[in-house]
C-alpha cells in the first residue's frame, strides 16, 4: 500500500527530504507520491511524510 497527497497539500516541502525512498517530489500543483517507490515507511512505526506534515490528515492518505 502507498500513500498519495492531496489538494490539501500547502506545499511546505517538509515531508520531502524525510521520504527514505526518495518517492516525494514536487508536483505542479502540490508534493506528489510515486506509488511504486511509496513503502509507507514499512521498517517505521509510521509514515516520515506524516510525522512532518502540518496538516497530515487532510494532505497525505493511504491511496
């Protein structure tokens, strides 16, 4: 399962250099999440991109 970013995202670049598998990248829009490289951080107790975002749980959900 991966996570995906939502319109939500205020585009504060705080969950992209805490992504261990590089799967955050800015969009046109918003930060977008490479499903194929998105682990959830499975080795984590949770997701890095959630520990950081300000607003987590309208910005970044399971997909």
């Amino acid at each position: 399962m991966a996570r995906k970013i939502t319109d939500a995202c205020i585009n504060c670049g705080a969950c992209e250099p805490e992504c261990p598998n590089e799967a955050i990248a800015a969009g046109d829009e918003y930060y977008v999440i490479d499903a194929d490289k998105c682990d959830e951080c499975a080795d984590k107790d949770e997701a890095q991109c959630v520990s950081v975002c300000p607003v987590a749980d309208e910005a970044i959900v399971k997909a």
